[in-house]
C-alpha cells in the first residue's frame, strides 16, 4: 500500500514509521526544512521526502499523490489538512482521504464532503494508524451470544458517488446494493442526522453507515460499499 503524509510532525512522523515498520511506501510532504531534515535521519531511506506545501498540487504530484492508495493530513491546522485532503480526492482521484481534526466542531464539515476523520482529542496516533491500514471499518460492539458485530462504514469521495444535494440518480439506493450473506444495514448518519435504512434510502460520499453482520464479513461489507 502506498501512503502519502502531509504534515511531518510528531503525529505523521509516528505513523510513517509504523507504515514503514509493516512494509508500506510512504511519502511525506512537510513544508519546515528542518523539521524534514530530521526525519530524513531518523526515518528508512525508502521513504519519500517532500519539502513543500500539501496544500499545492505540484507538490502533491511530486509525492505522487495519483499513485497513493491513502492520503493522510496529519497537520495542526484543520484548514491546512481539508484543502490538502480536498486536492488529494478532486485532483488526483485519491479513493481514501483521513484527516486529523483539531477542533472536534469541524469533523461533521470534513466527513459532509466525504473526507474520513480521527479528532485531535482521541489518541490520534495510534487511530490514524488504523484508519491507513485497517480500511474504513469500526467494530462498534460485538454481540457474543449471536455471534454478530455492529460496525460502521465511511463511505468516501469518489467519481459517480456525490455530495447529499447532487441529483438522486448520482447516489445509490440501499435496495439496489448486494451485500454479502449475513450483513445488514441498518441506519445511516449523514451530518448531525441519523436515519433508520429503508430500501429506499439513498447513500452518498461521506455518509456513516452502520451495519450488523456475522463476525468476519466486515471488510466483505466494506468492499460491497466501496465498489458502488
């Protein structure tokens, strides 16, 4: 898998080496010299260095941000990390963007416009890491007797698949998609609302959708999702 890092401090320096450490590509884009020069030391050599804004396309190219599986924004600024998130789905098709939120307030403005989100207030290291590798899947509860998992699903930014107010026939309705065997969806968060799934309920970029399935099909759930 190949990540791009926008933000070299202390929380996309964590998360490049622990990408590294399990054998993913990783680049990072830090606009402060020093700040670059000291992960140059401390991080493997195959890492790729950016000196330069994430926020500009050129170096996002530089990064090669079209080839990346994941883009992540990492920076202390909400502004810095929505436009370079922005840039990394508009400009160079990037199917998954997580972006670190400082300011809890902001998150339902990141994930309206299909950006996924870890807030600054949770261990955000440790989440951002999970978010790259693990996929868009949240394990919520687990209901052992029945042997179920109710998860949550973000769904992203990608062509054919737009905002709530674009015409209906650009969003998916919830009767025409396939799941897998044992998986069900069951109610869709979308803003600050939270809706009971019909069949007839539409599903946009940037929705949360929450599913009860058997153990082990989650990701089965998730690619279901995705590929719409």
């Amino acid at each position: 898998m190949y990540v791009v890092i926008n933000g070299g401090g202390k929380i996309g320096a964590h998360l490049a080496a622990t990408l590294l450490r399990h054998k993913h590509e990783v680049a990072i884009i830090e606009r402060n010299e020093k700040t670059l020069d000291r992960l140059t030391l401390e991080l493997p050599s195959r890492a790729l260095m950016i000196l330069g804004d994430g926020c500009d396309s050129a170096f996002q190219a530089d990064a090669g941000t079209g080839e990346a599986d994941i883009f992540v924004a990492t920076t202390g600024s909400d502004d810095t990390n929505l436009v370079s998130c922005e840039i990394a789905a508009l400009v160079f098709n990037v199917s998954r963007t997580i972006a670190r939120v400082n300011n809890p307030k902001n998150e339902r403005i990141f994930r309206r416009i299909g950006i996924e989100t870890v807030s600054s207030t949770t261990v955000i290291s440790r989440l951002i890491e999970s978010e790259a590798t693990e996929g868009a899947v949240h394990a919520v509860m687990t209901l052992t007797q029945g042997d179920l998992v109710v998860t949550e699903v973000s769904i992203p930014r990608k062509m054919g698949f737009a905002g709530e107010k674009a015409a209906a026939h650009t969003g998916h309705r919830v009767a025409d998609i396939a799941l897998p065997e044992g998986g069900l969806l069951v109610a869709v968060g979308r803003g600050e609302t939270l809706e009971i799934v019909k069949g007839s309920t539409m599903l946009y970029a940037g929705d949360l959708v929450i599913c009860v399935s058997r153990q082990g099909i989650e990701d089965a759930i998730r690619d279901a999702l995705l590929a719409l």
